[in-house]
C-alpha cells in the first residue's frame, strides 16, 4: 500500500480481488479525488490482443454515461500494470446483501433490479454487452444508490470466443444457454443473467444447484427455471412469469434487451398489491444489528476463465462448489468422431460350417422379411400421425404462461394482438391452429392476444390515489398522461380531483388520460420571520402546513436562533399539508468598516454599500460640500452586515 501508480493515483487499501483483475481504492493525486483503481494481473497484461481490447473497451465504456453505471474516468499503464480508474463507490454489493439478509422482499428486489436493468439498457442501446451480469458486480451505495460495475472488462476477452479459442467467459450459475453451446453473446444473455439474479434475490438460492459445474451447465441447456413461487409461498404470478419470460431457454423468447425486460418489470410492479410488494420469503434472515455486510469477500465469486465442453454431460462427481460462484472460460474438448464399421474383407471373415449354411440363409430371409414390415409400418405410422402433435389449451392463459407451454411442447409460436370484450387485457383469445388440433411438432402455433375491448370508458377516479388511479387505467388498456395540481377542499391531498376526457368518456385502447390531482385545501402561508424556532414551527403547523429546517443557518439581520428565511415566502398559496422550509439565523455578520472620511459622497456611498450596509446622508442646512467629514461608525470598528451608517458632509461655514 502506499504505491504511486502511473506517478497520480496513491493505492491506500485493497477492495477486492478476482481472476482477471485486483481493485483497490486510491486517491487522484492530481485532482484530491477517491476512486477505485482495477489493475488487470500481470499474467494477462502480457497478452497484447487482450491489452489491446481491454483498452478499446475501456473506451467505449467511459462514454457511457449513466447514473446506474460506474464511471470510468482514465486508463493507463504503469511499466507491467494495465489499470482502469473508475468511479469509487461507499457501500457493500449486492451478494454481501443477500448473504446477509438471504432473500428480499419483492419490494426490494424490484428496487434492486429496476436500476440494474436501466444501466444496461443503457450499455444495450449504446452496443455493449455486460455479459458477466451477477450479484458480485452489482453495487448498493450507503446512499441506497444502486451501479453496476465490471462493463465491458469480459468482452474484451473476446464478443465470439468459440471458433478461435474453444472457450467461453462467464459465471457458470449466470451463463445463458446459447453461450454454453455456441459461444454467442448478445443483450439477451444479460436479460438471462437478470433474471436469475431476480430468482436468487427473491428466494436466496440459485435457480440451477449442483456438486459440480458439469451439473449446473447441463441443467441450464435441459431445464427450465422453476417459478420461484414454489419456494416463496404468496408470491404474486406476475413475479413468477417476469422470471420465467428472462430465463427462456431460446433466446428468441426473451425480451430483446434490458430496456424491453425493465418495461416488463415496470408493468409487472404496477399490477402488485402492496401485500404482494411486501411479502416475507421464507429464506429470508434478520437483518444484524451491524447492519450490510461487505468487504472483498473470500475470492470464491471471482472473474476467471472457466471450460466450455462441446456436449455438456451429466454430474460429475468431486468438483469443487466453488468452480459454480466464480466467472470461468470453458475449454472446448476434440469433438469426438463417429464411429464407423469398416468393411470385412473376405479374406479376414471366418468361414462358417457348410452344413448351416442353408439354415442360415432362411434365417437371415425371415428377419429381412420382419424388419421390412416393422419399417413400413413405422414409416406409415410417422408419416400419419407420429410427426404431428396435439395443439395444447392455452385459451385465457397470461401471454407469457400461453408461449412457454406451447413451446414445452417443441412448437414455435407467433403472437398477434387484437380488441376483446370478454377476455381480459395480455390473456389468450384466440389460437390458430385451434385447441386440441393436430400440428407438426415443429409447426407454429399462432396466439391472439387481447387487448381489452375496442372501446374503453374512461373510470371514474375522483377521490382515487394517484398510484392506484394510474394501475386503474392501465388494467382498461388506458394510459395515464400528463399531471396537473389543483388546490381542493373537498379531495384530499395526492388523490385526482378529475380526468380529461371525464369520466364516462368512450376512448380506444392506449388513449391518453390526463389526470388532475389535489394539493388540498388552499393556504396562505403565515410569516414567521423573527420567530424562535419552536413559535415558528407551531404557527406553521397549527396553519395545516409541514415544517422543515435548513442544515445551515445563515447570517442575518435577525436575531441568532430566530428564523431568516421562509420558503414559500409569508402571502404565498399552497396546499394544507404542504412543507414550508425555514433557515434559522446565525445572527448578523460583523463586518470591519472602511474609512471613508474626506471622499465625495458617491464613493463614499458605493464603498459602504459594497459591504452590505445601508447608508444615510446628514447634510447641512447650509452650502454643503461634496466631501465626508464625519462617520457614525469608526473606521476599523465592526458594524453588523446590513445595519446602517451615517456618513456627515462638510459645510462651507
């Protein structure tokens, strides 16, 4: 510790350390500035092509600008170091979160997962793929702020690893199946990660479990995530299918990008009770009086290289669970070859008894005869109904449940849309081929999907909270549109007061509804300035308003302890409930006063002013003279900022 690095950045302590990289917290000579430094190990700092991509994606990174996101501010190397210097942030990650708490609230998941899912969805739009999404590399500031780190540090390895160096970079509990058997990474295998991570926040445990990594691949590429539900008796179903629509096997099932899947989670949480928002998991532990865990952990998470078999086998006994927590590359082994029956020769073939020979000969006949009647009637039987399968009732299923159950079983599925008025907004209408029709296993089944009646009136919400007035329209297939604040004496504070169109209004689906809401009962706000701090605060309360005080006082003419300011000012309207912030005085500030004896009065005014006093002329009666001859204050002496002092002019007698 203590290092200088690249003559700026003073290494002060270690954070944490992985396969590829090791962070340690630093200060910015330059710029009196704590960051974080990531220095890449030495091992891979010899590899040029890495180096080389590193610091090209470092580049691309640091133009991504984004508050979920840790800025990277410089890159640069130091003899044998490569390092990042990238945005510090005070606080734990989100693993040191669940291994304290074990599982979260679906609240709080939803708070966690929303922000992560804005930080890539930038990084999508901006053409970068994270691709070693997990809870490691998911930081929650002391704030309560919520970045991610790590982008683009696992690309630079390399976008399509499989054709050149028979591997694949990732967190084996996080990889996306297509990443296992092919190598390829688009903004789909992040939206995979995601909702694994979204699965182990809401129930504490990893999605896919096993001895050894070999189990958990296997269970990636064969087995659908199971809905967390089954482990969190009462979570909501909207919560099941936002995890079952991320983790789809087939990538083209997912959402395109973190922007589609943070689209899906908005309109997920906004169909949520409150009791649905706050139900307890089971795993869910109490939280230590010590509060968050941190600290750099025991290495086991870490960014490695792991290997990627060309078929994924079933279990194999004696790996280490730790392989399971640590990002790894997975080595491609020599495909195996096909094996193949070389001809007999005649020479080499054993000569058989001549008195079976005959028999022989039937016999072979008979089982010729036999194989060829199995063959045609299995070819018959495929070719009328073995190739074809039943088309499954999906009929009023949610859209998500209807495609995943179809694709079950092995049929491709292509949603339309279209206005129902008895079926229910997302759920399935109409399916072509029908229910209980036969199809092709690898047909495509064609899904109407509603999207509520072709007209819609607009509810009455008078009186209705803002949040639920806004989950009312959007449950009719409406939107909510812009807000407006009316004072009312009849509507509480923070409900809607009216719609436009108004209530009753017959609009189409998606239709915008501008909502206007109360700020309650119209007020003029009392002046309290001079007040003590508790006179104040009661003469505001008694009036319906709130109270709130500024951190600092500041100088002022009134009196040390007494109020300053008052924002809204004394006259103001607002609403009953409404928060009125005061600032106590520090009473007035001292300032020296100049002399100012013998100069014209203009000078002598601009002077004093410029100090913040107020100033008075005494002139006399008689031919005065344009020069101070007295001051009612010393020059020298200190006189309260804003106070007044009187400068006295000549005369000529």
């Amino acid at each position: 510790m203590g290092q200088l690095l690249d003559g700026r950045y003073r290494v002060q302590a270690r954070i944490a350390a992985g396969g590829m990289a090791t962070v340690y917290q630093a200060m910015d000579t330059r710029l009196d500035r704590l960051l974080a430094l990531k220095v890449m190990h030495p091992t891979l700092a010899t590899d040029g092509a890495f180096v080389d991509r590193f610091i090209r994606e470092a580049k691309s990174v640091a133009r991504l600008s984004h508050p979920n996101v840790v800025g990277v501010f410089d890159q640069g190397t130091d003899g044998t170091y490569v390092y990042l210097a990238m945005e510090y942030v005070a606080g734990c990650t989100l693993r040191d979160v669940l291994r304290e708490r074990g599982a979260l609230q679906p609240r709080a998941a939803l708070d966690v997962l929303e922000p992560i899912l804005a930080a890539l969805g930038a990084a999508h739009r901006a053409g970068l793929v994270h691709r070693d999404m997990k809870p490691e590399n998911v930081l929650i500031g002391d704030d309560g702020r919520v970045k991610v780190a790590d982008f683009g540090l696992v690309r630079a390895v390399d976008t399509h690893t499989t054709a050149s160096t028979g591997s694949v970079l990732g967190t084996v509990s996080y990889l996306a199946p297509e990443q296992m058997e092919h190598g390829t990474a688009d903004a789909r295998v992040d939206v995979y990660a995601c909702g694994v991570v979204l699965y182990e926040m809401l129930t504490g445990g990893k999605p896919h479990n096993g001895g050894s990594v070999a189990q958990v691949l296997y269970q990636h590429l064969h087995e659908d995530v199971l809905p967390p539900s089954g482990l969190v008796p009462g979570l909501a179903p909207q919560l099941d299918e936002l995890v079952a629509l991320a983790c789809a096997r087939d990538p083209q099932q997912r959402p395109q990008d973190a922007v589609a899947l943070l689209y899906r989670a908005q309109e997920a949480r906004a169909q949520l009770t409150d009791a649905q928002l706050d139900v307890v998991p089971p795993q869910a532990k109490e939280v230590p009086a010590g509060g968050l865990g941190g600290g750099a952990g025991d290495g086991s998470e870490r960014t490695d290289v792991i290997p990627r078999p060309e078929g994924v086998q079933p279990p194999l006994p004696g790996t280490d669970e730790a392989e399971l927590n640590r990002t790894s590359r997975l080595e491609v082994p020599p495909s195996e070859q096909t094996t193949r029956l070389r001809p007999v020769r005649a020479s080499e073939a054993p000569e058989a008894p001549r008195g079976g020979l005959l028999q022989r000969h039937k016999l072979a006949t008979i089982t010729a005869a036999v194989l060829l009647l199995l063959g045609a009637g299995t070819g018959v039987w495929y070719i009328n109904f073995g190739q074809f399968t039943t088309v499954p009732a999906v009929l009023d299923m949610p859209q998500a449940k209807a495609e995943r159950t179809l694709r079950d079983e092995g049929l491709g599925v292509k949603v339309v849309r279209g206005f129902s008025s008895t079926v229910d907004r997302g759920r399935v209408m109409k399916l072509d081929p029908a229910n209980g029709k036969q199809i092709r296993g690898t047909g495509t089944v064609t899904i109407t999907v509603s999207r509520g009646p072709n007209i819609v009136a607009v509810p009455d919400l008078s009186g209705t909270p803002v949040a639920d007035a806004k989950r009312k329209l959007r449950d009719l297939g409406l939107k909510p549109g812009t807000e407006r604040n009316e004072f009312s004496d009849e509507v509480a504070r923070g409900s809607v007061i009216r719609t436009d169109p108004v209530a009753g209004s017959k609009r189409h689906p998606d239709t915008a509804v501008g909502l206007t809401i109360s700020r309650g009962a119209e007020i003029e706000v009392p002046g309290v300035l001079g007040s003590k701090r508790a006179d104040a605060a009661e003469t505001l309360r008694a009036a319906g308003l709130r109270v709130r005080f500024a951190d600092e006082p500041v100088f002022s003419t009134q009196d040390k302890g007494t109020v300053a300011r008052q924002t809204p000012a004394e006259g103001r309207t607002v609403g009953k409930g409404e928060t009125v912030t005061l600032t106590l005085s520090r009473g007035p500030e001292m300032v020296p006063v100049p002399d100012v004896t013998g100069k014209s009065e203009e000078d002598a005014k601009t002077q004093l002013s410029d100090l913040g006093f107020q100033v008075e002329v005494d002139k006399p009666f008689l031919f005065p003279q344009d020069e101070v001859e007295s001051q009612s204050v010393e020059a020298g002496k200190k006189a309260p900022k804003g106070g007044t002092i009187t400068i006295k002019l000549k005369g000529a007698l």
